[in-house]
C-alpha cells in the first residue's frame, strides 16, 4: 500500500505511554501501520493538510447491537424500563432476515465511522429467518471498518422462566456448533486483524448456566474473546439473586466469565467486592452511558473502576436504547455522567477521549491499535477545529467539551474511509434509503 502523510496538524493527541501532545506535527502511514511522527516529513506518495485540525487516534466501540439502527425510537419501548423495553422489541426483532442483518450493520458502521470510529464489536444474539453473523461480517468488510462481532445467543425462552419469546431462542448444540464454524471461518488472530470473532451469550436471564460454561471453555479453546451483559440494573440483580442465589459478579467468577479475554457490557450495579474482582482478573468494562440514561439504568461507577484498575472502553450500545451510534457523542456523555455522580473534576476530557481510544482497544486486547505510535495500526481519526464549534476555543485538545461531533478525515489500516465528512466506500444515500424501506416494512 502507498504512502499517505498528514501534515501540519494543528495538534496530534498521540495516546502514547507518555500521552504526548504534539503541535504543528506530520504523521506518515505506511503499509497499514504508522511509520512516523515528527516533523519536516516528506512522501512522494498522497499528502493532506492538516492545518486546522486535531488528530486522534480511531475511536474504539466496544459495545453495540448493529441490527437495532432498523428499530430506533419505536414507540412502546421510548419510556421503559429494560426488561419492559425488550419485550417490546422481541417481537419485532423476530422479523428479521439476512437482508435487515446486513443493511442495518452497514448503517449503524457507518454512523460510527463519521463519528470517529475506526474499531467496533458487534454483539448479535438473535438469528431468525436464516440470518447468520456472517451478514453483519460482509457489511464491515465492505465499509471497511476493523470488525470484532461476536456470536450471541439465546437459549432461555419465557417457557422456561426466560425473557424472550421461544421463536427468538436456539438450542443449544446449535449454538455451539455455529460459534465453532463462525470462529473457524472468520478469526483472524494475527497482528493488524480486519475481523476477531468473539462468543457471547446474551446475559445470564437468557441463556442456561451450562450455556455460560460451555462457552468460556470453548472460547478458551479456540483463544477468543468471551463477551455478555451484566449487573445492567436493579432487575438484573434482584434476577441474579433469585435465579443463582448470587450477585451476577460471583456468577461470572462461578462460571470463568472473568479474566484479561472477557468484557462486560454495562455493569452499572457492580459493589466494591465485585469492581475489586475486576481489577483482580483484569476483566474489562464496555461502559455505555447514553443507553443506561436512556433505560434509567444508573451510574455506572467508571470512577472507581479506573482508580482501582479495571479495564474500561466505552459502548454505544444498541440503536434500541441509545439511539445514536455517535462514539465521540458518547465520550462527551461518559465524561459529563462522572461529573453528576461525583463532582466537576470526576473525569477531563483527555480522560473519557483516552477511555474512548486507547481504553477500548486494551479491553478489546488490541495493542496494535487506539494509540498514534510508530508501529501501530494506521487507525486515525482527524477533526476539523476551525469550525463553529471550536471558534474561541483555547484549548483544541479538549475536543469533547466543544465539538465537532462528526469526523472530517478518518483512514482504517491505513484507508481513507471518510474524506470531507463523507463515507467514501459506499453508497450511503442508497443505503438509508433501502434502511429505511426495510424499517416501513417491519412497522406494517
Ligand atoms: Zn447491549
């Protein structure tokens, strides 16, 4: 692959060991990676000017449902509580087919992509009518975003005490054998990975104990990732203590769903013992705190959990309870939840962009990306500051206290997938347009 160089940017927030700020500085990628920082570079391959802007690292998204973007704001589920809310959408989501799993992960990457995104996991559990998780695989290829999906599932219908409805459940060496076939397909574990696949079996009230522990030793097995939702509200917990007889952190500890290959989505009610068993196994955190205000969920306690060393990346979580997928939007919303729950210094700007980039990828094992280091993957994301948003602005590194809020330049492994806050690798009018067909189907 040529060369292409970034010159001259206003300021280059690195997210290195030394988080170095850089001003007036150039950046060289090369093959995919960065080659260099500094400045004075040259290249006889594409150059940018970069002047009047700030360039980031990509941000990371370590928690989304992509098929939800094709049921955003459904009435019925706006103002209600989680398990209320689901049961709203299961019937809905019962629908789905191969075509709604592609268009819909097309759309909700794309979003992301303008938003800053150059890494996302997806977590899709249901597969009704044929739908594969290979469909959502096809649309993040196609874009050209660094893909981490994870095969979900269900088990637990409502006629075995469960939440969903038994169209929406699989069985369970079902189950199995797809999460076999899609890691052997479609895992890449190599440095500078387009696609790691990862299993995940919703949340502990929809799927069985053996389920759980099936799972882990698979995924220990094939050396993936391991990837649920949990102590997501009050219900969750009072669910946990009926069903198990324990909070959902001994749970997890119980069944192996701890450790530096599993992340947690939400774990907004996790007590001290549990944080400390976090910080303990190295277990990451997907925080999403647009969906827990959405849900009413609560304050996730993200404060603790990084004075303490827990691992934290941040989610937009599904298009069902957010309803955006804008990650830079999402940085904002984390940083500004720290500060109702603890006061005005609880979490800077710099520290939410951190948790948003270099965070995520560390909850994601993926070292090679969300830092601007030499040798790393070429994952930037570049904004233009001489907007609105940012005139009078003193400091442009504080980007989340100011905007914007869409991207201008965004390149993956090294590929320009967003040019002048444009998607470059498809056709995204078409595609809203086919979104939106396939929503007004789903409404009759
Ligand atoms: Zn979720």
């Amino acid at each position: 692959m040529p060369e292409i160089l970034i010159r001259n940017a206003d300021l280059v927030l690195t997210m290195d060991d030394e988080r170095q700020e850089l001003e007036k500085a150039d950046l060289l990628m090369r093959d995919g990676q960065i080659a260099r920082i500094g400045q004075g570079l040259t290249t006889s391959g594409e150059s940018h000017d970069a002047t009047g802007c700030v360039v980031i690292p990509g941000l990371v998204n370590t928690h989304h449902h992509l098929y939800q973007t094709l049921t955003r704001a459904v009435p019925g589920g706006q103002d209600a509580l989680l398990f209320g809310w689901l049961q709203t959408l299961y019937p809905i989501w019962a629908r789905f087919g191969p075509e709604e799993m592609f268009v819909s992960a097309q759309i909700g990457l794309a979003e992301l992509a303008l938003s800053g995104c150059t890494l996302s996991s997806d977590h899709l559990y249901l597969y009704p009518n044929g739908a594969r998780l290979d469909d959502t695989i096809h649309a993040a290829a196609e874009l050209g975003l660094r893909f981490h999906p994870t095969r979900g599932a269900m088990s637990i219908g409502e006629s075995d005490g469960g939440l969903p409805p038994d169209a929406l459940v699989e069985p369970e060496t079902t189950i199995l054998e797809d999460m076999i076939r899609v890691v052997d397909t479609h895992h890449d574990p190599s440095e500078g990975a387009m696609c790691r696949v990862g299993l995940a079996p919703c949340s502990p009230f929809s799927v069985s104990r053996n389920l759980m522990r099936d799972a882990a030793l698979l995924a220990r097995d094939k050396g993936v990732m391991l990837h649920t939702h949990l102590a997501e509200n009050d219900e969750d917990i009072a669910y946990s203590q009926a069903q198990f007889g324990c909070r959902p952190g001994q749970y997890a500890e119980e069944l192996d769903w701890t450790g530096p290959d599993v992340w947690h989505a939400h774990c907004v009610k996790l007590d001290g013992s549990e944080i400390d068993l976090f910080a303990r196994t190295r277990t990451g955190v997907a925080h999403c705190p647009c969906s827990n205000c959405r849900l009413g969920s609560g304050i996730a306690p993200i404060r603790t959990m990084r004075d303490r060393g827990v691992q934290v990346g941040l989610g937009v979580d599904g298009s069902a309870s957010n309803d955006s997928s804008n990650l830079v939007a999402e940085a904002r919303q984390a940083m500004l939840l720290q500060r109702v729950a603890n006061g005005a210094n609880a979490m800077s700007a710099r520290e939410a962009l951190e948790i948003a980039t270099r965070g995520g990828a560390d909850v994601l094992n993926r070292p090679d990306c969300g830092r601007l280091m030499p040798g790393k993957r070429a994952d930037i994301a570049i904004w233009d500051i001489a907007g609105i948003e940012n005139s009078g602005s003193w400091d442009p590194a504080a980007l989340l206290l100011a905007g914007p809020t869409r991207v201008k330049h965004l390149f993956v492994e090294g590929r320009q997938i967003v040019r002048d806050g444009q998607i470059t690798t498809i056709d995204l009018p078409k595609t809203i347009e086919r979104q939106n067909r396939l929503a007004r189907a789903l409404m009759q």
